[in-house]
C-alpha cells in the first residue's frame, strides 16, 4: 500500500456521504502506479468538484505523496 493510495483513500471518505461505499485499489501501468477510486453515484460529484478543481486537488496531493517513495501516480475516478 503506498501513501497516495492512502491519501486518496483518506480524503475521499471524509468526502463521501456513504464513505463504507468508498473503494481504492491501486494497480502498476508502464511503470507507473495507477489508484482507482470507486465510490457511491451521489457522491462522486462531490469529490470531483466544480469544473474538476477537487479531482484535480486530489490528484496534485496523491502525486506529491508518491514523490515520497519516488513513484508517479495517475488517480482515475471510476462509476
């Protein structure tokens, strides 16, 4: 489990209205770790925001957490 995994899992519970609902996986592509977000329908518009401004905050703070362990991470929303 790396860290981005855990702030995307971390921020996106606190968002949810059903954070039970609330699935991060993570998985390896090209060389690059890819997490993956499902959550409830409701409240994924509230974690990607107006005009994506908090899908992108969450993607900016999950790419400097895996600059930690010196990975690149992509953050995909998923239904």
């Amino acid at each position: 489990m790396s860290r981005a995994r855990d702030v995307v899992e971390v921020i996106a519970r606190a968002l949810a209205d059903q954070p039970d609902a609330v699935t991060v996986t993570e998985r390896e592509n090209r060389g690059q770790t890819v997490v993956e977000l499902t959550m409830a329908p409701g409240d994924m518009g509230r974690v990607i925001g107006r005009q994506g401004r908090t899908a992108q905050a969450l993607r900016t703070l999950a790419s400097a957490a895996a600059e930690f362990e010196g990975q690149k991470v992509t953050v995909d929303f998923r239904d």
